[in-house]
C-alpha cells in the first residue's frame, strides 16, 4: 500500500492512497463467501459455488463493490497511522480509481488537530484567592447553618430584603386582565429573583395587608413588550428566625456538645472550603493562561458539529420546541441570533481547549491505572444519575470507553503541567501547586518504594 499527504491547511489534510490487488485477497474471499450465499447453482452446494459461475450470475461490478467496502475502513486507519496524520472527526472518502486485478485507490480529506508549540509551563504565573479561615469567614459557614435550621414567623413591619412574603399578583394592559400574568398565593422572598421587573422595589417598606402597584414591562406572553400595570396585594409576610449560636444549637446541629466546638471545627471547615476554591481557581487561570498564550487554528467543521450538538442537547431538554427556546431567549434579552453566535463562540472554546489538551497529553505521556479509568466511569455515571453498570454496558455498546480514558489522560496531562507554573494567593505568599495537584503521584511513588 502506498500513500502520500496533501496539507490543504492548518486543520485539514488531503490523503492519497492506493491499494494493489495482491494485498485485497482476505477482502476478495469474502466478498465472493458473500455472494455465494446468495446463489444456487445445480450441482454445487450452496455457497460453495465457482468463482467464474458468480462472476457469470452478477459480474464482476458487484465483487468489487463489496470489496472496496469492506477494506476502505482498515487501509483509511492504516494510512493515517503510517503518515502520522492526528486526523479528529469523520473523513470524506471518494473512490477514485480501481483497475481489476491492479489496485484500487482513494482520497480522504480529513480535519486534522493543527501543530503548534506548547508553551513553557515554568514561565506561566498565576494569582489565587487566599486562603483566609477569619472570623468572617467562620461567621459566614456558623449562619449558612443556622439558616438550615431557621423558622418562618409572622410580623408586621415593613418589608426588608431577605423577608419573605405571600402574595396576590393582578397584572392589566390597558385595563384588561392578563391571565398569565396574574397569580395568587404566591411564595416568594424579596431580593431572591425580582419575579417581575420592579416586584422588589416595590415590596419593600410595605406591609401585611396593603397593596402596591406599580408599572412593567412583561417579558413574554401574548403582550410581551408591552407595559402592564401590576397590582400585588400582601396577605402574608414572614421573617427568617435563626436559631442562638449556643450550647443547644451546637447539640442540635451537629455532633458536638458546645458551641466552641463547634465553632472549632468550623475552621476547618472554612480551610476546606477555600482549598477546594484555591485548587479550582488555580487549575482554571493556568488553562486559560496556557491557552491564552497559544495561537492556533480550529477546524471550522468539528466547531459546527460542536454548536449544533449543544444547540441540539437544549433543544432536547426543551421537548425539541423551537418557541420554547425563543421565549426563553427573549426572558433574557437575547436574540436568536445572538444566542447561534455565542453558542459558536462557546464551541469553538471547548474545541480549543481540547485540542490544546489533547496536545499537552501527548507531550506529557501520563500514565492511567485502571482503577483512575473505572473511578472516572463511576463519577459521570453518578453525574448522570444512572446505575454504573447500566452506563458501563451503555459506553462498551457505543465505544465511548476510550473516550473516557482520553479524559482521565487529559486531567492528569494538565495537573503534571500544572505543578510546574509559579502560583502566589493575593496576599503575595507562594502557593504549592503541587500540594493540589501532585500529592497522588508523591505517595504512588512513596508507596512503591
């Protein structure tokens, strides 16, 4: 088999291949095993017919059919491999020659991920939130778990923000009641979402009982766009209660005995927090940096196919409505077009990023045990919610298991990078990257010796 490489540009190649018959002949008997099944020829059990009678029922167009069919897919792969092409996506294939008994020859034109240089993770440096467990903080974490045990109670002064409220909503555009505008017995917190454009303001410095109006544009709907007059009567209104930072709270809310304990362990708690906060941080500013500082192409096809799969996958959570999406977009003050453009946008990052990932891996040559693979496969089952069995035996039926362990290879490939670049938190102090992203291989390595 021969084969030569045509770079059409930077994301695309052009490959030339041709095959002699003399290297078709496991692809020759099986196309003629093939045909013979499907004749019956007297004298001759079935299957078991000439050549030269098979050639004679159906010709010869037939036989070579089938056999450019069946080796296209091997040579393709073989091609690619011995010209070193990192060919992404599906290619177009044309037959462009095939002389009986000679050779037949093929051209595929394939995406292919662009050359470039990765740059010099020594040089990269990054700034990270510092890790701070101040009083502040501790405060913080104490009321988040107070608010989980809070009560509502009435009251009867005037609204504030963080208060909640029951309501009547009657909205009318030019004296006539908009049904889907208006609503009652709705729950609803001041300051959490603005439900209507002015719902907030409103509300606030109001009291049980009395009703506010006030003017607003509606978002969708039949009137959408035009200005509605909004009357919102309160029949309710509540405040959080939180529980006493005391000895009984501390009993009650977790498995210490006293409030300094607890107070305590809330530390460590709120160190946790902020590492967790800091290692995310610092994996995403030395993508961004590392990308940010590496110019090169994308293919427009793959950044398509990227769009049109998300587009796809919102569509699919939308039960495929098109004026679903719309209204959607319109709430938040997009257009169509607007929206087609950033999800593009969006596309050809996450294409970006993987190229780059991909690139990196291959220069960082990570190891993957397959414990790393089978925790990997285990954690996106539970992301998505399905049984790990269900979803192993999903990814070997799609052949997706080497997709997964690309990713696993990915991750390790930037963490590897990552203990190489130069981190201070934003109080100046150094930061160890390696503490986050090379304790795994420190101990694999201890353990080992």
């Amino acid at each position: 088999m021969k084969s030569s490489v045509e770079k059409l540009s930077d994301t695309r190649s052009k490959i030339t291949v041709e095959v002699p018959f003399s290297e078709l002949k496991p692809e020759i008997d099986q196309a003629y095993a093939a045909l013979a099944q499907q004749v019956q020829v007297p004298g001759f059990r079935k299957g078991k017919a000439p050549r030269k009678l098979i050639d004679a029922r159906f010709g010869r167009g037939p036989v070579l059919e089938q056999v450019v069919n069946d080796m296209l897919p091997s040579r393709y792969e073989q091609a690619i491999q011995a010209e070193g092409i990192k060919a992404i996506g599906q290619p177009q294939v044309n037959v462009t020659k095939i002389e009986d008994g000679e050779l037949v020859e093929f051209v595929a034109e394939v995406d292919v991920r662009p050359e470039f240089d990765l740059p010099k993770f020594e040089e990269i440096n990054v700034e990270v939130p510092a890790i701070k467990a101040d009083e502040a903080a501790i405060d913080a974490e104490l009321d988040s778990l107070r608010a989980r045990f809070s009560t509502l109670k009435d009251h009867n002064h005037k609204l504030k923000k963080g208060e909640f409220v029951t309501i009547n909503i009657t909205a009318t555009v030019d004296g006539e009641k908009i049904d889907e505008a208006t609503t009652e017995g709705l729950s609803y917190e001041i300051g959490s979402d603005d439900l209507i454009d002015g719902l907030d303001k409103a509300l606030l410095g109001a009291k049980k009982d009395e009703t506010v109006e006030f003017t607003s544009e509606l978002a969708n709907g039949e009137y959408q766009g035009k200005e509605a007059q909004i009357s919102v009567e309160i029949t309710a209104t509540k405040q959080r209660e939180l529980p006493e930072l005391d000895d009984d709270f501390a009993q009650l809310a977790s498995e210490f005995d006293t409030i300094e304990e607890l107070r305590e362990s809330t530390v460590a708690t709120v160190e946790e927090k902020q590492k967790n906060e800091q290692a995310s941080k610092l994996r995403d500013e030395v993508l961004a940096a590392a990308i940010g500082s590496t110019e090169f192409a994308v293919p427009d096809s793959i950044v398509d196919e990227q769009a049109h799969s998300q587009l796809h996958q919102l569509l699919g959570e939308l039960a495929h409505d098109d004026a679903a999406l719309n209204s959607v977009l319109e709430a938040q003050g997009l257009t169509r077009e607007e929206f087609e453009a950033q999800n593009r946008e969006d596309a050809a990052q996450s294409v970006r990023t993987q190229l780059f990932l991909d690139a990196l891996a291959e220069a960082e040559e990570p190891e993957v045990s397959q414990q790393e693979l089978t925790d990997h496969i285990l954690f996106t089952a539970q992301s998505y919610g399905m049984d790990p069995n269900q979803f192993i035996g999903q990814l070997q039926q799609s052949g997706q298991i080497a997709n997964l362990f690309a990713d696993v290879r990915r991750g390790k490939a930037l963490a590897q990078a990552i203990c190489r670049v130069n981190v201070k938190d934003s109080e100046g102090n150094d930061v160890d990257p390696k503490a986050y992203f090379g304790e795994e291989e420190v101990e694999e390595t201890e353990s080992e010796a």
